[in-house]
C-alpha cells in the first residue's frame, strides 16, 4: 500500500545549521501521527518540509507515491494550522473559513461552509468576529478553514499550545474525533508528550535533526528504543 506521506532521506539545511539529518518516515494512509520533541529539534522544521513551506537541501517527499519535494503547497492538496491559528480578525467566522473558497459558486461555497461550521460544531457562531470567540473556538474556526480546502493531508503546529489546560483536552479530544470521522491523514507536530500518547496511531520521537523511535504510544512506552525515548517519554 502507497504511504500517504512518506519522507526519504530528508535533510534541511538553514544557514550554517542542519536541522534535518537524514530523516526517513512513511504515514499510512488516514493515520495520525504526531511529531514530538524538545525545542530546536526539527520538529517544526519536518512539517513545513512535508508542508512545502521549506525545501530540503536534500532527500525526497512523496504524497500518495507523487514525489512533491519541489511542488509549492498549493499544489500538494495539504490544510495547515499553525499555533496563532491565523485568523483574519476583521472577517467573520464564516467569511474566514470561505476564504479559500472564492473560485466557486456562491451556493456551493455556502453550503460547503455550513457543512464545515457543523462539522466543528460551530453552527450558530457563523457571524461572529474571532474576537468573540474562545481560544478553543477560534481554533476550531481555523480546522474548518483548512478542512473546506477538503486536503488530503492535515497538518498541525503545536495547534493547542495557546490554550488552557483544561482547554486544550477539549480540544485534542475534538481534533482525535474529526480526524477518525473523517478518515484524514492528519501529522500534529507538539512538546507534550501527554497529548501525544493521548491522540495518536504512532509517535515519531525526535532528537537533534533526528527520528529517534518512531512506534505506537504502547510500544513507546513499554519498549523505548534508546534511552533519550524512554526518558522523554
């Protein structure tokens, strides 16, 4: 079976620095996976790789067998939520999740809107501002306008960090449970190794530039593959 997303050999060079070194990682297809690690261990940098937003200095990404390591992102039918969640505080919340819909008919445009509020169970916030919004919300808001682009990957930076604790559960939870709906490859770059162990099919620890174990939450912690896992996890 074609993995959804797969990375060989992936290395990323900014300036002096390589931040990548050699990563190899293949995604099922409607798996989630999430990419955790410290700070400044390429994490990031491996979803804005995947994302297209970064180009490797060397090594191939492929999306469904297709190899897009030099496709800009609009052509790699990928939805992105970044950690600010990005919204535009001057348009309401359905105009933000229509943003990217302006090339269809106003009636599918519409509808594909009100099947996104419902979705995320937004349904009677449509006309509000971001600011009217809780934290958990305007996340929300921000899923559906990645999810109306109906992407074949989803793709999430540190999507909860701004949040609350008690918030952020909601939330995780709520992701987990669209994304299983859905049947979405979803790859959820976080510090948190709780939520992490929380929400996914399979981990990818990483460490320096590297993947260090990549493996279920259950083989993570019972069969830690170094002792950088085992203390992290």
């Amino acid at each position: 079976m074609t993995s959804a997303v797969e990375v060989r050999n992936v290395r990323c060079q900014l300036g002096e620095r390589e931040i990548l070194k050699g990563v190899d990682l293949a995604i099922a297809p409607g798996e989630l996976v999430t990419l955790v690690g410290p700070s400044g261990c390429g994490k990031s940098t491996m979803l804005r790789v995947i994302a297209g937003l970064e180009e490797p200095s060397l090594g191939t990404v492929l999306i469904d067998g297709v190899d897009v390591t030099t496709a800009p992102p609009e052509k790699r039918h990928v939805g992105l939520v970044f950690q600010s969640n990005a919204l535009f505080g001057h348009l309401r919340v359905e105009k933000n999740i229509a943003f990217g819909l302006r090339q269809l008919p106003k009636k599918e445009r519409r509808d594909r809107v009100d099947e996104m509020l419902d979705l995320v169970k937004l349904g009677g916030l449509a006309h509000r501002y971001p600011h009217e919004l809780s934290g958990g919300e305007q996340q929300r808001v921000a899923l559906a306008r990645a999810l109306v682009q109906e992407p074949d990957i989803l793709l999430l930076d540190e999507p909860l960090s701004n949040l609350d604790a008690k918030l952020r559960v909601k939330v995780r939870e709520d992701i987990r449970d669209l994304q299983r709906r859905l049947g979405i490859t979803t790859v959820i770059v976080t510090h948190d190794q709780d939520e992490a162990l929380s929400i996914s099919d399979r981990i990818a620890v990483m460490n320096d530039g590297r993947i260090e174990q990549f493996s279920t939450p259950q083989e993570l912690y019972d069969r830690p593959a170094t002792e950088y896992v085992a203390n992290f996890i």
